[in-house]
C-alpha cells in the first residue's frame, strides 16, 4: 500500500514551512528512488552499468614506452 502524502491547500509556490518540508520529503523520496534503480541495474550487469575503467600500471607502461 502506498502512503498517501500530506497535500496542504496553500497558494502556489508557498514557502512556509509545510508547504517547503513536503516539496523537500517529495525531492528526496523521487531521488532515492532513482537511486535504488540504478543500484539495481549495477547489481543486475556491473559490466554494462559502469563505465570501464583503465588500469593505473596499464597508462604507466604506456607513457613509459
């Protein structure tokens, strides 16, 4: 079941403080889940999610030639 969230009747664009702490509980809960996706498509297939990543002593061999 989905919590409903508390909706006050202000103006828009209101900046007191119900109207700011439910904008901001909205802003953070929208971020961690899109967090949450992205830790599951890293989970799901590492190689394909993160970008590849030379070896440091790989680049030091190349300069070194």
């Amino acid at each position: 079941m989905i919590p409903v969230q508390y909706r006050p009747r202000h103006n828009p664009g209101c900046t007191c403080v119900v109207c700011w702490t439910n904008d901001f509980h909205r802003e953070m809960t929208l971020r961690n889940e899109s967090r949450a996706t992205r830790c599951c498509q890293i989970l799901a297939n590492p190689e394909a999610a993160l970008p590849v990543q030379s070896n440091f002593f790989m680049q030091l061999d190349e300069v070194s030639q």
